[in-house]
C-alpha cells in the first residue's frame, strides 16, 4: 500500500492525478467518529510532515496527525484505505 504521504503528495504536485474530487475520511478523537473534509480544505506546514492542517467552521485551526486519516476517495471510488485494529 502507498504510504498516505505520498498519495496526497501526488495529489498535490501531479496535474493529471490531481485533477478530480478528493476527499478524505480521518479519525476525530473529541467526536469519537469519523470526519469527512474535501482534500481542497486541508493544508501542510512545510516543516511539518506528520499532521495535516483543517480550519473548522468556526475559523479554529485544527494539526490532525496523518496516521488518522481512514480513507481517501477520488469522485466518489474508494482508492486508499488504513485498516486499524479494533
């Protein structure tokens, strides 16, 4: 499997790959479920290459560790997923 830094590497940086509607499913630990953000609202510190960063609705920055992200899709198809022990 790719490593989920790589896949949203090449969602970034490669034109044709990218060109699509990528979301991705993470792991909120405060909910106790599953968030779903579009790809287009997250964001990378450049000096930081283990969190992902959301703002939420209420304008709050949220640094959410890669290694909680479940589930990528790419128009609607499931093509990366972590399975976790239960």
């Amino acid at each position: 499997m790719l490593p989920i830094h790589e896949l949203l590497n090449r969602i970034r940086w490669d034109d044709e790959f990218g060109r699509g509607d990528f979301r991705l499913l993470y792991y909120d630990r405060k909910k106790d479920g599953m968030i779903e953000v579009p790809v287009k609202q997250i964001y990378f510190d450049s000096n930081d290459h283990f969190d992902f960063n959301l703002v939420d609705e209420s304008g709050v920055t949220h640094s959410i560790p890669l290694h909680r992200i479940r589930q990528v899709y790419r128009d609607g198809k499931l093509i990366w997923e972590r399975h976790v022990n239960d």
